[in-house]
C-alpha cells in the first residue's frame, strides 16, 4: 500500500466542516488533509510522486465514527449461529432450525449458542422457552442473546451446568424468569444472564482477537473507520484489553476506544485514575493511546448501566408498559449510581451511562448534576441512548452539557416493538432529533450494534425517515435532515470521543479519514447510497479500485 501524495478529484465531496462545507478536490499528504479546492486548483500544484484517483463524480464525506457499539461482541456474534429476524428468523421453529444448522456444523462446540432473536417478530411476541429448546437438544446446552443484549433463553442443560434451578435467587439488578407454577422458562433478564454465561468455557486470548479482528473487516465495510467498544472487563481484563492490543499491533484498520463497564471491575471507592487503569492494560502515556499509522487503541469513558431495555421491558419508566409488563428496571440503588459517578469523576473518568426510559435518565441526571462540582474529568458526560425523553430532560441535558449518544436504526429495525410496549404516541417521542437539536444540545449518533447490523448509512436513512419495518412513522416532526444526520455520525461523534482536533471532518490538517460513496442520486439522496471504499489515514482499507488516474 502506497503511502505516496493522492489527490482525489471530481468528486462531490461533503466535508462537515462548518468553515468549508464542500469541495470538488482534496489533496492527502502523510495521511492529513493538505488542501481542499476545486479539481483545477489541486491538480495545479502537485506534490512529486502524487497519485491522482477520478471520483468521476462520487460523493466523499468524513468517515464514519461509531461511537457506541461492541466490537468484540460483534464479532462473537460473527462466530455464532444467527437467529435475527434479518436472517429470516421469525418464529420459534425458524430459530431451533437455525441453531441447529450452526451445531451441526460446530459439532465440537462445548456450547450452542445464537445472537440476535427478537420475540417481537415472532406471533404473539412471545420469548422461546427452554422447553422449546430441550426438545432439540436435550443434552447439549443452548443459550440463545436477545438481540437487545438485555435478555437470554438458555436449555436445561445450559441451567443445570451453570447451577441454576427454580430455587435459584434473582440477582441484584435481573430476573430468572419462572412460570406460573413456579419452573424456571430459561428466560434470563439483564443481570441473570451471567448466572448462565459464567459456567460458559471463556474464549481464550487469541479467540477474541480474531473476533476483533472479524469485526474490524465488517466496519470498514460500512464506512466506520472508529469505533468504541462501550463495555469490556466482565472476564479476564488480560484477554480482553490484551486481545485489542494484539489486533493493534497486527495492523488494525479501525481506530479503536475502550470503555471498561465499570460496575463488572470495582466498587465505586475502587475507581482508579485513568492514567494507572491505562498503563495496567498497555496503554501507557499522558494519552492512553497506542497508535501508529496501522491502527489506534486508546481509552475511553467509564460505562455504567442505569436500566435495561424497551425490547425486554427492562427500561426503567415513569408510566408503565401498556401491556401489563410493569415499569422496568433500576440496575443500581440511587446512591450506588451516584457514588459509582461522584468516584468516576473526580478520579478524572469520563462518564458514559446507558439510560433508554425516562426514569433511568432523571436518576442519571440527578447523578451527573450532583457530581459535577467535583468533576476532574474534562467533562463531555454522555448519556447512552437517552431514547424517552421531555422536554425538562432535554433542557437538563443541555444546561449540564451533557451528550445524547442516540441509535437512529433502533426505529427502522425495532419500532414496532417499541410500539407494541409504549403505545405509539410515546413511541412516537423516542429519540427526539428535533427537540435535542433545537434545545441546543450535543448529539451523536452510533449503532450498538450487534443490537442492530450497524451500516451508518442504514442510521442516516432512519433518522431522516423514522419508519418502522412495518411502515409506521414515528413522531414525523422529530426528523433529521441529511446534513444534520450526517454530522452526527461524524464531527457529533468525534466530540463525543474527545476526537474533534484531527477527526470528524474532512478539514486542513485532519486525519485523512474518508469514505466514497456510490449512488448517491444527482440532488444529493442518500436514499441508494452504499459505500464504495472506506480510507483511514490516508489509506484505503476497504475498496482501494474506486479508479485510479
């Protein structure tokens, strides 16, 4: 791969800077943005030993930051059977013939496992049952993800190797699930499903860095030249970080962040100083980052977990469910919250904390404007998904400055079940662009996928539309426009990381980090755009033969 000058030219390129929107040209110098202009301008006065490539009119915009997503937990999904409604399954008969393929060919497997189901899509919105599973594989043990990551189904033989029976006590923060006479359904919820994954053999250093390694190949495929994983440190912290370091140091082609779930590692008066957590893990140095033109790792944000999900009614309401199923869940005591936060920050941690119902964003909030006096972090606080929300929330938001990190393809791939538990005027007020945007606060948009597949583009699509896979649109006037979804996935995501300085935009001195796209129709729709080459630091990692001049 040639680290040569490259100019791009004849392109329609968007560069989400304020201060030069679009250009015709751009010119890459060891892996900065050098110049931008029309193709005249740059192809007047160029550099010896320049490669020139002939966008023939392709649209370029900053690639793409996926600021909440699990990398690791990607590509384990990438290793296993899948059982998503996007892979055809829809019922209880399509996700056993799913697992079953995949054991058939895995016959070594200790376990069978699956990623993805979504008992929304299946008739009566029902969850599968280890029943259903014993069934298939009555001695094998079975555990089946919700897509959301906020719920499991597991066989018997899977409870039973992990030692958990109808006696079993619920965990603080989940539930094992039982039927009405009092035998368990394999239905695990939130923090109940590690009672079943501990028993699990864990995947070994070299195992998940070929996870990683799967996942970085699916993202540059899409356009996403950084992501953090938001939530490692539930197993060995060797093999997880370690794992990320070996894939660095092969080469990555994603810049990578790493936000250790805080509540899986210590007490609250346990938190260390970045700097100390850094250099345990190898990432030494004033900015905890390993990088190199081959790829970065750096950490990131302190995650926490404030409830659960809407998809498993886990999702701490003020209103309840409008079919029976309660009002959610608190994962922490508010006290226990608030000392993981007040401890987080002043050690100097940026706070990251998921809250998706409107109870778990005011308990967070309370959090985060009662700890910010001692803050010694350099602030940017972030609350992950932030998807029911009012008004006084918003403006809380705001006053405090703090970061809605929002998943836009939620809507497009789950809205319906969003529907089928809020009721499609509350719904209609989940992740409200609009409102955030007019109140003046920061939003940045990411995937957390594996919930959804992830493509940015599918999450521009979905922000500007916000239609459910069963045409429902919800709440129109929270709409996004192109260049406003664009932005969040871009320079909103990179202030969201602390990244804004050289990523983010297409700008002088930037990190040359671009994406070409096909398709887009001549007034600028990205309605049938796709990514056609994806380049970090000013090399292609992803679709190099766009065409060369």
């Amino acid at each position: 791969m040639s680290d040569a000058p490259l100019a791009l030219v004849n392109g329609r390129i968007r560069t989400c800077d304020p201060a030069r929107p679009s250009a015709e040209a751009v010119l890459i110098v060891e892996g900065s943005i050098a110049r931008l202009g029309s193709s005249a301008e740059i192809t007047s006065d160029l550099p010896a030993g320049c490669r020139t490539i002939d966008l023939s009119g392709r649209t370029a915009v900053p690639g793409f930051n996926d600021c909440h997503m699990h990398i690791l937990g990607l590509g384990v999904t990438l290793m296993a059977a899948d059982v998503s409604p996007s892979a055809g399954v829809t019922d209880a008969g399509s996700l056993i013939q799913a697992l079953q393929t995949w054991a058939d060919a895995n016959p070594h497997a200790p376990w069978v496992t699956g990623y993805g189901y979504d008992q929304n899509r299946f008739p009566g919105a029902r969850h599968l049952t280890n029943g259903e599973m014993d069934r298939a594989f009555p001695q094998r043990p079975v555990i089946v993800f919700h897509t959301s990551g906020h719920a499991a189904v597991a066989n018997t033989s899977a409870l039973s190797r992990a030692g958990v029976g109808p006696d079993t006590p619920n965990p603080q923060g989940g539930e094992l699930v039982h039927d009405e006479a009092g035998n368990l359904t394999g239905l695990l919820l939130e923090t109940a499903i590690g009672l079943v994954t501990q028993a699990m053999p864990p995947l070994t250093r070299a195992e998940r860095a070929r996870a990683i390694e799967l996942a970085c190949a699916a993202l540059v495929r899409v356009g996403v030249v950084a992501a953090s994983d938001m939530g490692l440190g539930g197993y060995s912290i060797d093999d997880e970080f370690g794992a990320y370091l070996d894939v660095v140091e092969g080469g990555a082609p994603v810049r990578m962040t790493l936000c250790p779930e805080v509540a899986d590692i210590w007490e609250p008066d346990g938190i260390p100083e970045p700097s100390l957590f850094a250099a345990e893990i190898g990432l030494g140095g004033a900015t905890a980052t390993r990088s190199d033109r081959s790829g970065s790792l750096r950490l990131g944000p302190l995650k926490l977990y404030a409830d659960g999900a809407l998809t498993t009614r886990t999702a701490a309401l003020t209103e309840p469910f409008v079919d029976g199923s309660g009002d959610g869940m608190l994962l922490h005591s508010p006290d226990r919250l608030q000392a993981y936060v007040r401890h987080g920050m002043r050690r100097g941690w940026q706070i990251a904390t998921h809250a998706i119902g409107d109870r778990a964003i005011a308990e967070v909030l309370d959090a985060y404007e009662a700890a910010l006096p001692m803050d010694h972090s350099a602030g940017r606080h972030r609350i992950e998904h932030a998807m029911l929300l009012d008004p006084a929330l918003i403006q809380r938001m705001t006053t405090a400055g703090v970061v809605a990190v929002l998943q836009p393809e939620f809507l497009a791939r789950l809205g319906d079940a969003y529907v089928l538990g809020l009721g499609e005027e509350r719904a209609s007020r989940l992740n409200p662009y609009r409102s955030l945007l007019a109140a003046g606060a920061r939003i940045a948009f990411s995937s957390d996928s594996p919930v959804v597949p992830g493509a940015p583009l599918d999450g521009i699509r979905a922000a500007m539309h916000r239609t459910t896979p069963d045409g429902v649109r919800l709440g129109k006037g929270e709409r996004c426009t192109l260049d406003e979804a664009l932005a969040a996935y871009t320079t909103g995501a990179a202030y969201a990381t602390r990244d804004e300085a050289r990523h983010g935009a297409i700008k002088p001195h930037g990190s040359a980090d671009i994406v070409i796209l096909d398709d887009v129709s001549s007034d600028g729709s990205f309605d049938a755009a796709a990514v056609a080459a994806t380049m970090v630091g000013g090399r292609f990692v992803h679709g190099a033969d766009v065409g060369d001049g």
